[in-house]
C-alpha cells in the first residue's frame, strides 16, 4: 500500500513563501506523475501543479511565475516552492500520485490527508 504524507502548511503572511512536501511511501511501486491540488471553502478541488516522471511541469494559471514544483527521485518526494503568497492562496492543499506497482501496466490515484495553507496578515 502506498502512502503519501504531506507537510509544510502553516500560516504566512501575504508575500511571503512557503515550501509544502509530500514523501510516498510503499514498496514495488513507481510514480509515473505527482501533482498538488488545492481546495478552498465554497470552490471546487482545483489542479495546482503537476510533474511527471520524466520531468514535465504544468501550473495552473494562477500560480504560474510564483509557485515551482519539482521532486526528488531518490526520495520519491515531490515539493512545492510558493514565493509571493496571496490571501486566494488559502487553501487545503493535497497531494496525488499517479502510482502502478511492480509488474504492472495500471495506474491509481493516490491522494494525501492534505496540509492547510492559510495566508493572512
């Protein structure tokens, strides 16, 4: 069984940074993508950023220019560096991995409990 566990969250001010990670951990599995997803009150989940095995990136709009992604293999840990937080940034964020395991073609969404951003003055 794969796990993944997210840190990080906390409280800052507007402007400020903070960096979110999320560790999976199991055995005989691989991670073909791993991805951030952010739920505030009243709005649906929404795709934050997402990289793939192979190093591809996407961001979602609002935090392009301001947030990177980027993993590191040997730990099987995906990050997400926020720089110029905004208040519309608080929100749950959540990690999801894109996860097969040994011997396998199929792949499964994994998700984590999330961690809360809350940016505030």
């Amino acid at each position: 069984q794969v796990q993944l566990v997210e840190s990080g969250g906390g409280l800052v001010q507007p402007g400020g940074s903070l960096r979110l990670s999320c560790a999976a951990s199991g055995s005989a599995f691989s991670i073909r993508a791993m991805g951030w997803y952010r739920q505030a009150p009243g709005k649906e989940r929404e795709l934050v950023a997402r990289i793939t095995s192979g190093g591809s990136t996407n961001y979602a709009d609002s935090v392009k220019g301001r947030f990177t992604i980027s993993r590191d293999d040997a730990k099987n840990t995906v990050y997400l560096q926020m720089h110029s937080l905004k208040p519309e940034d608080t929100a749950i964020y959540y990690c999801k991995a894109d996860v097969s395991y040994t011997g396998e073609y199929r792949y499964l969404e994994v998700w984590g409990q999330g961690t809360l951003v809350t940016v505030s003055s």
